[in-house]
C-alpha cells in the first residue's frame, strides 16, 4: 500500500521493492558510520607537510615559497615536467631547491609558517644594491636568498619551530 511521506509534501512514497529487506535488517546511517572501516591513508596524505623556497635559474632571478607533502613531485611541477605548477613560477624555470623545511604537523601548521614567511619577506626593507662596487660581481641570486633568509629568522623568532628541520641547499651567507 503507498501512502503520502506527510501532510506537508504530499510526495507518494514508494514501496520497497525488495520484500526481503525489512526495515529492521537494513542498517541506520549511525550505525554504517559506526561500523565503517576507516579508509587507508593514501601515501601522499601520509607524507609530513614542508614548506619550501625555490630559486629560479633563468633572468630575471627570483624565489617562490610554497608547501607541499611531496617536493620531488612539486618541483617537477614547477619545472614543468608534470601537470600542476604554480602560475607564478612559470617564468623562471627551471627551478632549483635553496631552502626546505620539513617536520610540520599538518597542512594547516606548514600553511601559517608559509603564510608568515611571505609577509616577513614583503614587509623586509631590501638592502641597498648599490652600497658597494664589488656587489656588482656577486652572484644576482645571493641578495634574495640573504633577503629571504632574514625574514625566516622572523619567522623563527615568532613561531616554535624547534621541532623543525632547515636545510639550506644554497648558502645565502
């Protein structure tokens, strides 16, 4: 027999097909929650988050941060060689690691850390170019990397990061 599903709606409910299941044998959406196994961990959700610094090789030199659960990947992706790279890094490619962080405990904590660094680096006064001659011969990539290195040590001074590690690739000093 149908009947309605409420005097507000008056929707006709259909009957259940399949007359083995009963409405006591079917499980409750608590209980397929409750009874659920928990889904595994794919490889990339289980990979610890960094957070990065890259430099570009090409003119004009820059540096882009970034975060990531797996670098390999990401700066194949900046290089071009995989689909995914940021838009911002296209011009300068290909890109070489300067600086990698590892040890956040999610994706959030590595996020705030990124977030940070950014700004220490926007808000960071430049040093003059033209304080000395013998700049001229240095290496153009030292001033960002020294730059970007002064605004990590902010960062270091505003967050823990004692359970983190630095590796510098590329000495800014």
């Amino acid at each position: 027999m149908m009947g309605t599903l409420s005097t507000q709606f008056r929707s006709i409910k259909r009957p259940n097909s399949n007359p083995k299941l009963s409405k006591s044998s079917s499980p409750t959406k608590s209980e397929i929650k409750f009874n659920a196994k928990p889904k595994p961990k794919s490889e990339s959700e289980s990979e610890s988050w960094s957070v990065y610094l890259i430099l570009s090789t090409n003119h004009p030199i820059k540096t882009y941060v970034g975060i990531t659960n797996n670098f390999p990947r990401r700066l194949k992706q900046h290089n071009g060689e995989l689909k995914g790279g940021a838009k911002a890094s296209r011009a300068g490619r290909p890109w070489i690691c300067a600086c990698i962080i590892c040890g956040f405990t999610d994706r959030s904590e590595a996020s705030v850390f990124e977030s940070k660094w950014k700004t220490f680096s926007r808000r960071a006064p430049r040093k003059n170019q033209n304080d000395n001659l013998s700049k001229q011969s240095e290496d153009s990539s030292l001033p960002l990397l020294r730059h970007r290195q002064a605004a990590l040590n902010r960062v270091k001074g505003s967050l823990d990061c004692a359970h983190l590690e630095i590796i510098w690739h590329l000495d800014p000093l």
